[in-house]
C-alpha cells in the first residue's frame, strides 16, 4: 500500500511538471479519441503481460502497444520503463511482434535499453484440450532493460540497482525460448509458460515460468454496440519467476510475483489494461504496476500491398 | 549471426507463402465446404442454444462486424481468399459443424481458429449467420 501510494505521489510530481502536461494531454486525447474510432478488428488476444496464450495476431492484422511499468527499487531510484511493440500476424499460425524499450530511473537518467525480436508458431493446426505454442525471440539489449517482460534464472531486484550509466554499458544478446500451453474452458483461459533464456556470451541456461487466467465479465454479447458493458471487461491474474539455471535448478533464492489484472477491451480494436504486481520473495521488487494501451488495426497486410 | 536470422526469416517466409497456397474452396457432396466438412460427425446435431433468439442474432451481427467482416466483407459476400458465408458451402453446414469450424479454424488456408471469444459468442455468430441465405 506504501509503495502504491509512493508512485501515485511520484506520478502526480512528475504529471505537474510543464513537459509532462503536454504528454499527459496527449495520451488523455488519445484515450478519449479511442472511443470514437469505427468499430473494427476486436482481437480475441488475452490481456497478459508476461503470459501468453495460444492465441495468435489473426493474419493480416498489426497491433500496435504501448506499454509501461513501474517498479519500487530498494538500493536505487524507482523506475519507469515503457516499451512498444508491434505485432503482426503473418499467417494464421504465425505472429512476429518488434519490441522497442526504454526506462527512467528516478535521480538517475532516462535511456534507450533495446530491441526484441519475438516469434510464435503454433504446431497443432486445431484446438485440443492443451494447445502448445513455440516461441523463439531474441534480445539485443542492455543489462539496464527493466521492463521485466519475463523473470527468469536468479533475478533479483539487485540487478536493477546498478546506475545506468554502468548497467547501459553491458549489452546481451540473448535467445529466448517458450513453450507455451494453453485452454479455453467456460469463457477462461488458462495459460502456462516454461521459459529457458540463454546470453548467447557463454553464460548458462536460465530457466522461469509465468501462469495467467483470465474471463470476461459476461460470455454472451449484448445487442447493441456499447463500450463500458460487462462484455467489454477481462479480469484475471498472472504470476511469474525464475527457477534458477542449467546448473542449479531451483526455486531459492529466486524472485516471483503475483499480479492481478484489469482490461478494458472496446469493440473498435482498442485495449487498455492495469496490472499492479506484488512481489512474494526478499529478492522480488517489492511492487510493480504495469499499464498499458493496444490498438489492432484490421488489415494491415491487405491494406500495405494495395499500395503496391 | 545476421546470416542465420535473414536465412530463418526466408525460411518461415516460403512456408507462409506455401501454406496460404491451400485451397478452401472445394466442397463435400452435400456441397459443404470441405474444411467445414471436415467436422466430427458428432458435430452435426450440435443445437444453437440461441436460434430463434432476435437478440442473439442482433448481438451475433453486431459480433460479426468486429471480428469477420474484415476478411469475409460488410455483406458477408467474401473476398480474395475468404469465402462467401451466404454460399452454399457454408449455409449447407449445420450450426454444429459451424460451431466447430468456429472453434477450429483453417490455419494453413488463412482462417484463424476463434476459441479466444466466449463460445456462447460464437453461438451468436452462427445464429446471424444463418439468417445470410
């Protein structure tokens, strides 16, 4: 509750300020103007942020997201990093998403910390009980990156205590593999991640997982065209960590969250979504809250080579 | 490095192209389509627990403009690849094998499956559907 209430106070400082007026008046616009876009290309996506289900960008579409987290840091400044990501599907069984991320720490700096370049494809060509998913990706990024997208080996909030102007210095290039296994059942959606990443600079295999439900508020759609019915919002939950390395599989010593989620799911292809996030070991950032806004643009693929 | 991720990037490109290749268009001798035909037997006598329901169909229209009328059109008519839901490869199915195909989808040909949105809003698609013929 502390920190929920130090970030609310940071925020407020920093929305106060004259640039932050402008940036704030922008995404206010940005979010009433969503309302009003014609209604198109609702994605069946769920709205996790480290978990990912088995459901693919429909071919054609691109998603664009913006999101930010924000993480209370013991040892250095709290932080904020938002990060974008582009998300295409390029065939029905197929979605490759581009990631851009950054971060502000608070008292230290704001930078640029890297790429990510992500792949999912799904083997199964119907839906079963369990539905596997690989995904491939892979990172160019610096040991500054806080987005935190995944936990993985033995990270821990020291990690995100270095100054940036060290931390910005060590870049990794870094694959990251999952296999992802999800299902459907009554309008929830139950997923679960194993994720083993591996710094391509001689360091060992870590491995971590992430779990995530969710269900809409009601299943059945109403008639008419609405935005703020039952219909329109997801809650779930997420929990994610690290289970050490190739050499020392385990949970001590590991870091693992717990973090309930909201998101406001429009017809016209619009999402906004909430998470805050708790931390459940000593070596966990103590809170996060994570936030966000995606919008799918119906086809995109279609529309790019009519162009041509 | 660079080598292998153009090569894998060319790779993945040249199966997408050879899936989407498939053709959907060809049907069973009830004149189904043949990826719709490709349901369970079982399928068949699946209920539409909202048929008749004007609500249900409204909601199934209004379900319809969100996620299909990109691909298969306003009028439901199809274009390019996406077929044309007032055929009668399509209204020739019954609502279980609909339903079914909903779920499923035809990934080689395009199609994606559509288990994401709640399966009594699938049900209202279906119902909408069948009001097309």
């Amino acid at each position: 509750m502390r920190s929920f209430c130090r970030f609310l106070r940071k925020a407020f400082s920093a929305a106060i300020s004259p640039r932050s007026r402008v940036s704030s008046l922008w995404l206010l616009l940005l979010a009433v103007g969503a309302l009003w876009i014609s209604p198109r290309a609702a994605a069946q996506e769920t709205p996790y942020f480290v978990a990912y289900s088995h459901h693919l960008e429909e071919p054609g579409n691109l998603e664009v997201e913006t999101y930010s987290i924000y993480g209370t840091q013991k040892g250095a400044g709290d932080f904020v990093a938002p990060w974008t990501e582009l998300e295409y599907g390029v065939t029905a069984w197929w979605t490759t998403e581009f990631y851009i991320d950054s971060q502000t720490t608070f008292g230290d700096s704001t930078i640029f910390t890297g790429t990510r370049w992500e792949n999912r494809f799904r083997p199964l060509m119907r839906e079963h009980w369990i539905n596997p998913v690989l995904y491939v990706e892979f990172e160019n990024t610096t040991d500054a990156d806080k987005t935190l997208k995944e936990v993985v080996g033995f990270d821990s909030q020291e990690d995100s205590a270095v100054p940036n102007s060290e931390a910005n210095r060590s870049h990794t290039h870094e694959l990251e593999t999952k296999l992802i296994l999800s299902s459907d059942y009554k309008g929830w959606n139950f997923s679960e991640n194993f994720i083993g990443e591996k710094n391509l600079g001689h360091e060992p295999w870590e491995f971590g997982y992430a779990l995530g439900m969710d269900r809409p508020l009601r299943l059945a759609a109403t008639p008419q065209p609405c935005n703020f019915c039952r219909e329109n919002f997801i809650l779930g939950a997420e929990m994610y960590g690290g289970l050490g390395t190739v050499k020392a599989f385990t949970l001590s010593g590991t870091s693992h969250y717990v973090a309930p989620i909201a998101a406001w799911q429009l017809p016209n292809g619009v999402t906004f979504s909430i998470s805050p996030g708790f931390g459940l070991t000593d070596t966990s950032h103590r809170f996060l809250l994570r936030w966000g806004m995606s919008y799918e643009i119906g086809g995109f693929g279609r529309k790019l080579r009519s162009l041509f | 490095m660079r080598r292998l991720v153009i090569c894998s990037a060319l790779l993945f490109a040249s199966l997408a192209a050879a899936a989407s290749a498939s053709h959907i268009h060809t049907s069973d001798d009830r004149g189904v389509l043949a990826p719709i035909a490709k349901a369970p037997v079982r399928t068949r006598n699946w209920k539409n627990p909202f048929e008749g329901q004007p609500d249900a169909t409204a909601a199934g229209e209004k379900l319809f403009r969100q996620h299909c009328a990109e691909c298969h059109g306003d009028d439901a008519r199809g274009r390019g690849r996406a077929a044309n839901l007032r055929s009668a490869g399509v209204q020739g199915a019954t609502p279980g094998e609909l339903a079914w195909f909903l779920r499923n989808g035809n990934l080689p040909a395009g199609m994606p499956p559509w288990a994401g949105i709640p399966e009594q809003r699938r049900w209202q698609i279906i119902a909408y559907l069948k009001t097309l013929h």
